[in-house]
C-alpha cells in the first residue's frame, strides 16, 4: 500500500531539485507533525520559487491534475508578474506542467512528459 504522504514529499522533492537545477531559489512548505494542519502556502501552494526576474508560486500533485479551480478562484490577490505553475508528476512517466494565463484565465501546458 502507497504512503500518500510519503509520495507527496518524495513527489515535492523531486521538483524542488528540478528547479534547482534550474537556478531557483526554492522554499518548501512546512508540513505539520502528528495531526497535519495544512502549511501551504496561502493554502494552495507547496514550493515558491525565485530567480533573477522570475517567481513562482507551484502546487505539487501526482497522477491527477486536480484543484485547478480551487486555485484560479483564488489567485486574484497574487500580483500577475508571479507566475502560478501546476506541476503533476505522472508515475514512471515524468512531469506534466501547466501554468495559469491570467489574461484568459486558463490553464496552458508548458511540458508535457508523458
């Protein structure tokens, strides 16, 4: 049986080190102890990454790109120069990437790995 918290920080890992390497600045989420409370950041995001003239605000999933609505709803209060990336690791496949076009409000696919 899959340890779902395990795979989420193991899946939160894998992309940190991907943007990493990519020069970013990384800061990951606090996840709590023993009874959880959620520490995302705005309760949406789990990395925000920084670069030179670049930040991102990034959800982590796996398999299912799930929440999309729940994070265009409220992204009106995140300046629109912050990009708000949605990173989906697809298991034994890589990553599926989208991020949100604030001036249509829709989500465009940027890499798609499968």
């Amino acid at each position: 049986m899959v340890n779902t918290r395990e795979k989420g920080q193991r899946i939160e890992r894998k992309a940190k080190k991907s943007l990493e390497k990519n020069n970013y600045k990384v800061h990951k989420a606090y996840m709590g102890g023993k009874y959880r409370k959620n520490r995302d950041i705005f309760n949406l995001f789990d990395l925000i990454a920084v670069k030179e003239n670049s930040i991102k605000f990034i959800q982590v999933k796996a398999n299912r790109a799930s929440g999309q609505a729940e994070i265009k709803e409220k992204s009106d209060f995140i300046p629109e120069w912050v990009d708000i990336e949605l990173w989906v690791w697809m298991d034994r496949v890589g990553w599926r990437i989208k991020r949100l076009n604030r001036e249509d409000d829709k989500w465009e696919t940027i890499l798609d790995e499968r």
